[in-house]
C-alpha cells in the first residue's frame, strides 16, 4: 500500500524482512503493558497489529496513554526476543523502538471493550456502532463485503451487463410491503415512495434496448423485521433482455462462482433445479437445506383405510398425510417429541402423531388404529429401520409440509447433522402464479404481478388460474432464498389480464402503471432478471445468520437506529412546508 508523509506503512504488513526499517504508523492504542519501565502497546488499523515499544524517560507522554487514544509514531524496526514471538500475527515477530509519539487525539474510556474475544450487549454495539466497527472482525466483515461488490462488478461488467442507476424518488406502486413514502414540498399533497426494488425501471431499460442492465441496488420495504430482514437492504439487481429462463441461470451461476472465490470456495455448476411442488413435498419449504437429507413421503394413500380418525377426517377433507423418518431418533424422550408437536403447532399443524421403530414393529398410541399391513407399508415405504422415529402431520397440503418442514430443520439440529462448511445451491422453479387468500376470497400474485405465465398455462389463465405456474424462480443457498426473479409480461394485454385476475380494473391499472403498459406498446422485447441479497449472501459468506453483522450502519428490531436515534421528530417549521399536520398518539 503506498503511503504518504503521515505514515509510511499500515499495522498489518510489517515483517521481519523489515528489520532497521525506519517507519510511520498511526491508529489505535488496543492493548498497555508496562513492564518495568518499558511500555508496550499494540497499535491498531484496519489492516492489523504492531507491537510498539516506549521507554517513558526518553517519551515521557507515553505514561499517559490509553486504550483507544489514536496516536502517529516515528520509530525502528527490530525483531523480538526469542520466544516472544505470536506467530499468528503477520507482524508477530517484528516491534517497533519508538522515537517520537504524536497524540492525535484523546479518547474517553470505550462503552465496552475493543475486543473480538469480548461479547457485548447488542444494543450497545448499535448505540456505538463507529466503535463496535473498530473491532478487526467487523473491518473483516466490511472488507468480504467490498470483495462481494468488486467481485460482482466485475463479473457482471465482463459479461456485457451495464451499471446504471434507477431513481430512489419513484411511484408508489403495490409490491408486498408498506412503502416508505416521502412527501413532496414543491407538489403539495402529492409524495413519493422509496423503491422497494427497481422492478419496474428495470424492466423499462429492457425496453429501452439496454439489453443487460446491473445495479447494486438499494431497496426499502416498512415491513416487520427479523435476523435476515432489514428496513434497507441491497440487491445486485440483473434483467437481461432475448433470454429464457436457462439464460438467467447460466449468468447467475457464473456470478455466484466468481462471488464465491473472493472467499477461495469452489462451488458446483450447475445448481438443482427443483420444482416447487415437489421441494414442499419433500422438504417442507420453497427454500430447503439440502446440505442434509431427511425428506419426507406423502403417505395419504397408505393410511387412507386405517382407523385413526385423525387421519380419516383430514383426508376427507382432501387434505394429505405426511411422514418423516426421523432415522436413528427412536431415543428422543417423550419431552423431545413434545416440543417437536409444539412447533409443529406453531406453524399451524393441529398437532402431530409418531410412532418408534422397535424389531421391525410400530410402537406409539397411535399403532392400535392401525392395521398391520399398513403398518408394513409405512415401515417399506419410509425405509425406517429399528431406532428410527416416524413422524405424522394430517392437514390440508400447504399446512402440512411447511410445519413438517419446520420440524425436520429442528430435529437437524438438534442431530447437529448440518455441515458448516457446505454450499448447496439449488433453483426452485415453476411456482404457481396466483396464490389464493381465504381471508378476502380473491387471488393474489404469489410474488409480484410482472410474471410470465408459462406459454402452456395462458390458456387456463380465464378457466382455472390456480393451475397457472409462471416462469418464476428462487436462488436457494443452504435454506436461505438467496434471490428471486422470473421472466416477465412484456405484452400489455397479458399484464391487463394478470391485473384483472388479482382485482385491479383498468382504472386503477393505470392508475398505478399506466407507464408500464404504456412503454409495452412500443415493442417492450421478451426479458428476465434477479435480483440477489446482498446481506444475506455476505452473512452465509462469514458464517452468521443475522445480516446487521455484516451490513455497516443497521437498524434494530424496532426498525430504530440506537446510534443517530432515527426515526426522529420533525419540527412544526418542516411540516408546515410540507403542508401537514400530524395527528400522533404519543406512548407515555
């Protein structure tokens, strides 16, 4: 790294092939020891360590230092004593003899310590997030990050893909999240929406021959927060214009490959492809582990004739049975499988049957309903072996595998039979377009409403549109969905018919996007993208689960920023240029 007068080197780079090496540092005082007279202190930078040593009768201000006092010093390189060496630093065996020390600038004692080993409280770390990032794990972090966004750059700019930015004052259009919007001074009682994506500018550059457009997008949703879910999170935003879905995929892959490499992980090509239906089926979930196996068999047929009247009823309902071969968990205690039922309420199942394996038998309450030939048949079916646990839920199918899944993911880890240093990447495809919501009778989109259908479901689109799939799919990583996107309607009379589906009449269609449908009719090209989590990509990178550690300046669970306290107040001068009033119940 070239350096100018102020210092000569950084804290990370020194060895012992600098020796007499007359040099500059500047940073951070991480660590005092006074040993008889002589001081040493680790001095600290975002690129490392280097051990400095002061001798207070020739620099008598070194009496004064303190951790997190940010100093430059003059000095010579020697080595250290032998067996004073840390051979885990890159500059564990040099120190620098100081000859001037500067004060750069005096720090109060820290909130907590400057120290990866040391755990503090979350709140404090946000509250103090310029010092919680001081800490070389944070800088670690930061810098993955900046190698994620190089790496993709790059890649994306050699495959002919051009950066262009979309606004960040746009429509408010419906795109599954609240809107945060932004009053207009200068267009009273008019506002603005921050983008929740660059959806549909993205699509326009297709229809502006852009072709291949990228963007390291900032996107906002107001929605409930969790551990991968944030206010403001980033996307590296594609559409590629002539594609079909295999193209998307193909570039999508090569971008993962080379993101991958900035961490020296070799990923395989192609990802899975794996259908919607059958990853509900088999793994409970749209976005399944495939780092271990436990999947799970619709038993419906099996049971159909038993005399459990818990699975009689379901299934005359036309709802489905399914079964997990918890392999090797006959020992779980009745306390295991309790809390097993609990989750599986939790997500909705009304409960949840089992039954051991013990010398080739069925052994639970439940195993007097059912006759022996059935349980035979579940035994074959499940290849369960002695030691092993069969696992029940009954209910209509949506419900049945996703709390079933939830339960496979506990008893994964319970196992610890999750590899932590692992990649599956897998697609899943063909989702249905519509889902339907009981609660208001009417369909909706089961991501946006900017999918094609497939060419093959357009004719069920007035007959039967919960038969609809559309060319949609998700990037999934190691459970987590990485990304999601589809080819889209670039035909306006396909969009009106998608809109009248959902219950948006032509008035308010083009209310919303008469833009869109107006910029169709002048030869939108067929055209396809993504657009992939950043945080959530960076997270998996570093071995974490939760996407404030990797993300600079994040909100906590109450969507506030304990540092700046955002959201704040605004005064009566700023809503009065605004033109409104606020009617604001405050809490106590």
């Amino acid at each position: 790294m070239k350096q100018g007068s102020f210092r000569t080197n950084t804290c990370g780079e020194l060895t012992d092939k600098d020796l007499k090496k007359e040099v500059k540092l500047c940073g951070w005082v991480s660590s005092r020891r006074d040993h008889g007279g002589i001081i040493f202190i680790d001095l600290r930078d975002r690129y490392g360590f280097t051990q400095i040593v002061l001798d207070p009768k020739e620099i008598p201000e070194a009496n004064n230092l303190r951790r997190e006092w940010c100093i430059k010093i003059e000095g010579k390189i020697r080595a250290r004593p032998k067996g004073m060496e840390n051979l885990k630093l890159k500059t564990g065996k040099i120190e620098v003899e100081v000859s001037l020390l500067e004060i750069l600038n005096e720090s109060e004692t820290p909130p907590f310590e400057i120290d990866d080993r040391i755990e503090t409280n979350e709140e404090l770390r946000l509250k103090y997030r310029y010092l919680d990032l001081r800490k070389p794990i944070m800088q670690e972090r930061l810098l993955i990050r900046h190698k994620v966004a190089q790496a993709a750059r790059e890649y994306l700019s050699s495959q002919n893909f051009l950066e262009i930015e979309t606004p960040m004052l746009v429509k408010p259009t419906p795109e599954g999240a609240r809107d945060y919007l932004v009053p207009s001074r200068v267009n009273i009682g008019k506002f603005y929406a921050l983008p929740q994506s660059p959806q549909l500018y993205k699509q326009l550059l297709m229809v502006a021959g852009c072709d291949r457009y990228f963007q390291l997008a900032r996107c906002l949703r107001d929605e409930d927060l969790r551990a991968d879910r944030q206010p403001e999170h980033t996307q590296i935003d594609i559409e590629m214009s002539f594609v079909e879905e295999e193209d998307v995929f193909t570039a999508v892959e090569g971008l993962m490959e080379s993101i991958f490499k900035v961490q020296d992980i070799k990923i395989k090509k192609p990802f899975p492809r794996i259908p919607y239906k059958e990853a509900m089926e088999k793994y409970g979930s749209d976005k399944p582990d495939l780092r271990f196996d436990l999947e799970f068999l619709d038993v419906t047929e099996i049971v159909k004739n038993s005399e459990f009247e818990v699975f009689k009823s379901v299934i005359n309902k036309k709802g489905v049975v399914k079964c997990l071969n918890a392999v090797g968990c006959s020992n779980f205690s009745r306390n295991d499988i309790d809390l097993l039922i609990e989750l599986a309420k939790v997500h909705h199942a009304k409960g949840m049957a089992w039954a051991k394996v013990e010398k080739g038998k069925l052994e639970s309450s439940i195993t007097k309903y059912l006759k022996e030939d059935i349980q035979k048949k579940l035994i074959k079916e499940t290849k369960a072996k002695d030691g092993d646990l069969l696992l029940f839920v009954a209910d209509e199918f949506k419900i049945a595998c996703t709390s079933l899944g939830q339960v496979r993911l506990a008893i994964a880890e319970k196992l610890n039979i999750i590899p932590k240093d692992e990649y599956k990447f897998c697609w899943i495809v063909d989702f249905p377009l519509f889902a339907w919501n009981e609660e208001e009778q009417k369909w909706e989109p089961e991501h946006h409403p900017f999918c094609m259908p497939k060419k093959e479901h357009i004719v069920l689109l007035d007959k039967d549109p919960g038969k609809v799939n559309a060319t949609l799919y998700d990037l999934v990583l190691n459970g987590v969905e990485l990304c999601s996107g589809s080819l889209r309607i670039n035909k306006p009379e396909i969009q009106r018919k998608i809109f009248s589906i959902i219950g948006m009449d032509e008035k308010e269609a083009e209310k919303k996007f008469g833009f869109l449908l107006e910029a169709y009719k002048y030869g939108g090209p067929p055209h396809g993208g993504v657009g992939i989590g950043v945080d959530r990509l960076v997270t998996i990178l570093v071995g974490l689960k939760d996407i404030r550690e990797v993300i600079a300046f994040p909100k906590n669970k109450e969507a506030q920023c304990p540092m700046d306290g955002s959201p704040g107040d605004i005064d009566e001068k700023q809503l009065k240029e605004l033109h409104i009033k606020l009617d604001v119940i405050k809490k106590k």
